[in-house]
C-alpha cells in the first residue's frame, strides 16, 4: 500500500534562515504579503526584521499582529476580513503555533469565505488558500510542516480540528536564533509537545516507513536537548536540535496523525485555557502507560531513540525506563497537574463527560494503538488530577 507525503515546498532550515523571507516571496512569484503574527514578535524585532529583509527587494508588506494564543473563530476575525478587503497574495507567519496556525485560517476564509465550522474535521480541505511562508520562534508545534490547523469555537469551547493540504504551508523558515529569547516555561510546554508528535506519529496506526523515520529522528534529537535548552537558553547547539527536532516531529504527525494524547489534550486547551504544549505534557505520561499494552514493541523503540534504554534492553525493560523518564521530565521541567494549575476540582470532574465524548469526536484517539472508551478516557482524566 501507498502512502501521500505532504511537506512544504520550500524547507530553508538553519541559522539566519528568517531572513530569507524576502527572496522566498519573490521566488513564489508574490508581491503583496501579508504578515500574521502577535504583538509580542512586533515588540521583540523580529517582524521589523522580516520586513527590512522584504523592503530591500522592493516589497511591501502589512500586519495582522492581534493572533492570540489558542486562537479563536473571533481572534482571527480581522485578519480575515483584511485578506478579504485587501489585495494580499501571500501570508508570511512568523511566531510559536498560534500565529501560524491563525494564518492557515486566516489564508482559507479569506480566499473562500464561509466560517471555520465548514472546514472542521472530517472534511479534508483540499483548495489552496493564499501561500503562506511559516517562520516559527518555538521548538514545538511543527506547524510550519504540517496540513493542520486547530481553531476554537468559543460558543461552545470546542477545539475544531481542521486538516487537508490547503492548510500546509508552501513556505517553512526554520532558524533556530529566534529561539534564543524564550522563556524557560515556553521552551518546557512546547518541546514537550514536540516530543509528544514524535511519539504519538511513531505509534499511530497510521504510521508509515517514511513517517517512522522521522519521528525516530526527531526523538533522537528532542530528548537529550530537552532538558538542555530548559536550564540554559543560550545553549545554541541544543536549541538547534530543539527546533529541527520540532519540525522533523512536525513532518511525521503531519503524515501519520497524532493520537490520544492530543484527542484528550484539546478539550483541556479549550474549556480550561492551558496551553497546548502544557496540556500535552500533563497527559502524556498517563496515556502512555495506558497505551504500551497495545504497542509494547513501537514504544519500546521510542526509549531507545530518546536514549533512555539500551538496545539491550527487552521491550519490557524499555518500556519501564521510558515512563520513569517521562515522568522525571514533567517533574524536571515543572509541569503542573491540573490542580496546580489552579483549575476548579468541581468543574473539571463536572465536565468530564463532555471532554471524553470531544476528544472522540476529534478522531485522534482512533489512531491511538489502543483504542479508549469514553469511561476509559475519563478515568484517565481522572488520574491527573
């Protein structure tokens, strides 16, 4: 049987890789970009870097700098109707996930209109929207090389899981130097995250020999930098391998799909406003220990690419050093529960329900080489607590 790949068309990957932006514009033939981003890359320079490096090729450029993280169908309101009223030809998105993944919306509804509910998972959009050249700041949603998009309706608080190649970018400018200025926290969540693609592409039923290589090689390069870039941001070389690590994981999800984690994680993100990366690291432990009986040898291969067990090791030896490790991160890179992170105990039990019957309906846990019930999910919810 055979498997589509789908990947950017341009892949410019390595310091000082942003500041090709402008000759990527005009390779693709476009003159009018619009940049999306949030306030935060305008006050930190790097848009004002973007646009110097388009200027001196003779192009202007506008912003849309109100994306959120989390993005909602009202957050990227705006930069839609710009696109629509505007005579853009292109998006360049520069940022973490959020800003990236409003930009894929942002590119869809404003070429074909409608709202994003029309474009919610199981359709598969297949019309190319604007072009978007995706320059991400974090080492961890691997948005930049995937065909997903995640925006919530915040009528209902549901997470709408949008996928298809109208959403891949034409364009990723991977330059690990604009990893240097984040935070401690953010590089935790979001490297965290980034290992939770890896792990979840390589052990999706949908996985495949080019999606596996990728997910074994981000894994080799996200778990022993992990820690690194966490106690010292500076570390260039780990910063490095976070964000090609990022993006190869990034790659593989794309391509394989991600699995029970995200399908529980998402309903976390929506009703209680954690930060995806941080609801991914919260689960991931627990779903893993769930998950092993149903992949004992797939996951055993994941110890090992992450270098926590020998190649020696039986796969009941790998599997045990893999939870000890992944629970020794989350408590390295302080990864609240959800109590501690100051979520109401009666809300979250009370909502338990309808999270298990979200996460189902997004269709990751399908993937899942265990396939959950919806009791089964919530006791797992349950269990972080």
């Amino acid at each position: 049987m055979s498997v589509q790949i789908i990947l950017p068309r341009i892949l410019q990957i390595g310091a000082g890789a942003s500041q090709e932006a402008g000759a990527i514009v005009q390779a693709l033939e476009c003159q009018r970009p619009l940049i999306v981003t949030d306030k935060m890359m305008v006050q930190l320079g790097y848009v004002a870097r973007i646009q110097e490096s388009l200027s001196a090729l003779g192009i202007h450029s506008d912003i849309f700098d109100d994306t959120v993280p989390e993005p909602t169908v009202s957050s990227i309101q705006a930069g839609v109707e710009m696109v629509r009223d505007g005579n853009y030809d292109s998006i360049i998105a520069i940022g973490g996930g959020s800003p990236i993944d409003s930009a894929k919306a942002i590119s869809i509804l404003g070429k074909y209109g409608g709202v994003m509910r029309d474009y919610k998972f199981p359709r598969i959009v297949s019309e190319p929207g604007l072009p978007i050249i995706a320059i991400p700041t974090t080492a961890g949603t691997g948005s930049e090389a995937t065909r997903v998009t995640i925006i919530t309706d915040e009528t209902n608080d549901e997470k709408m899981l949008c996928v298809g190649i109208g959403f891949m970018p034409t364009a990723a400018l991977v330059d690990y130097e604009l990893t240097l200025s984040l935070p401690a926290r953010t590089t935790a969540d979001t490297g965290i995250d980034a290992l939770t693609h890896a792990m979840e592409a390589y052990v999706s039923k949908k996985a495949s020999l080019y999606s596996d290589t990728q997910a074994i090689a981000a894994m080799k390069l996200l778990a022993p930098n992990l820690r690194r870039a966490f106690h010292d941001g500076s570390d260039r070389d780990a910063r490095e391998a976070m964000m090609l690590g990022s993006t190869l994981a990034g790659v593989a999800f794309s391509n394989a799909s991600v699995a029970l984690v995200h399908g529980m994680s998402r309903p976390i993100g929506a009703f209680y406003h954690v930060p995806h990366g941080l609801s991914n690291a919260m689960l991931l432990p627990a779903v893993t220990e769930y998950s092993i009986p149903a992949a004992s040898e797939r996951y055993a291969d994941c110890a090992r690419a992450m270098g926590v067990a020998a190649v020696s090791d039986s796969d009941a030896q790998a599997n045990a050093k893999l939870m000890t490790e992944l629970y020794a991160i989350n408590e390295e890179l302080q990864v609240p529960t959800p109590e501690q992170f100051g979520i109401s105990r009666e809300h979250f039990f009370g909502n338990l329900e309808i999270m298990a019957e979200q996460a189902i309906g997004s269709g990751s846990p399908g993937n899942n080489p265990r396939m959950p019930s919806a009791e089964e999910i919530i006791q797992i919810y349950k269990k972080l607590w």
